[in-house]
C-alpha cells in the first residue's frame, strides 16, 4: 500500500498545512499534543469531526502519528 496524498485541493492542503503548524507549535509550547478543539479553533473549523477527518488524512500520508486512543499527534 502506498501513501495516500495528503489533500484534493489548494484550500485543504492550507488547511493542513495550518493543522500541522498547529501541532508542532502546541507540542513545543505545551510537550504534548493538542486537543481536537484546539485545533479546529486554530485553524478555523467548528466541527471536531472536520479535524478528525484532516488528521485521518494526514495520519495516512505519514505525516503525523497517532500517540494512544486519544491523543493524535507527533509531526513525523
């Protein structure tokens, strides 16, 4: 199986790209992952599942890993 791309357009590849930046700013302010909400308020997205999907995607393109059941977050 290979790497899935990590978006289907400009505007969710942004968007990820914001997710990512996000995570690695919490992570070096905070050690460790930030919260779903968080993030959605960071980056604009009023839905946690909305950021459930990006990070479903950006875990199968390898760019983060998920840290146990709850926490999702190591930028590779």
């Amino acid at each position: 199986m290979g790497r899935q791309p990590l978006c289907d357009s400009f505007s969710t590849f942004d968007r990820q790209l914001g997710i990512l930046r996000c995570i690695s700013e919490w992570i070096a302010e905070y050690g460790k992952a930030p919260p779903i909400r968080e993030i959605g308020r960071q980056v604009g997205l009023s839905s946690s599942s909305s950021v459930a999907y990006h990070l479903a995607r950006l875990e199968a393109a390898g760019a983060i890993k998920r840290m146990g059941r709850r926490r999702f977050c190591r930028p590779n």
